[in-house]
C-alpha cells in the first residue's frame, strides 16, 4: 500500500514539474509552494483605449514572447544580454535567459531570423497570435505579396 502511494505521488510530482506554460495548459494555484500562479488569461484593455484587431502592430510589452501571444497586459521585464524581453509568468520569466530559441522567430516574409525583443510585432490570430518582423517594410511587403 505504502510503496502504491509513493509510485502515486511520485508520478502526480513529475506531472507537476512536467506542466508548461502554455494558453492551451494554464497553471493553476502552485501547489507546491503555496503561492498562486499566474494564469494566461487576457485581461481587457484599460478604458480608453483600443483592443487591436488581426493585422495591427502590438507593443513588445505586451507580449508573452515565450508563447508568442498577445496579452493584452504589461508583461514581466526580462533583460537579457542589453535586450528587453517579455513573459507572462515566472516559468517564462526563467526560459527567456536559458534558451536561445525562444529570443528568436522567423520573420514570414524573408523566412530570416529575427530577435524578439527588436522585431516589429503583429497579431496574426484569432487566439491573440503574433507574428514577429525584421521591420514595418517587411510587414508591409508581405502584406502586398499575400495579396
């Protein structure tokens, strides 16, 4: 019974350490330090101002670049290497620094890498996707060649 329980809680402990941080999987309350998480939810913009709509430009900071998704809030600062990156929770908050991969996307037009932090950000999706540009030049050619 003894050794069932600890295979249980041993498992339910990797399934813990295993989740992402991703919109489709939000965490819920850190179980295991007690203190809430932050969920990826988007929180309307403030009075005043505009919701951005499929095609517009998006500010870097509002940005979780480790899902590449708007959030439509002030993100978490992350500085890395003179740079200024942003996340949504601590878990991105640690990734930005430790995988290169995620401080670069592809710009659609020139298929050229591009650093997140400089690039020209756009919504693309209906679930508040980006997609990141060299430049507005770049943004603006693919639009024409899509056309």
């Amino acid at each position: 019974m003894i050794k069932q329980f600890n295979t249980i809680a041993m498992v339910a402990i990797a399934a813990i350490v295993l989740v992402s941080c991703t919109n489709e999987a939000p965490k819920e309350a850190g179980a295991i330090s007690g203190t809430p998480a932050q969920k990826h939810v988007q929180v309307p913009a403030p009075a005043g101002t505009s919701t951005p709509k499929k095609g517009d430009q998006v500010p870097n900071n509002l940005v979780c670049m480790v899902n590449d998704a708007y959030m439509g809030k002030q993100q978490l600062e992350v500085p890395f290497e003179g740079k200024l990156y942003y996340g949504c929770c601590e878990m991105c908050k640690e990734r930005i620094p430790n995988d290169a991969k995620i401080r670069m996307a592809v710009d659609p037009h020139t298929l050229k890498k591009v650093d997140k932090a400089t690039a020209y950000i756009v919504l693309i999706g209906d679930q508040d996707e980006v997609a990141y540009f060299e430049s507005k030049d770049n943004y603006d050619a693919f639009l024409k060649a899509s056309q």
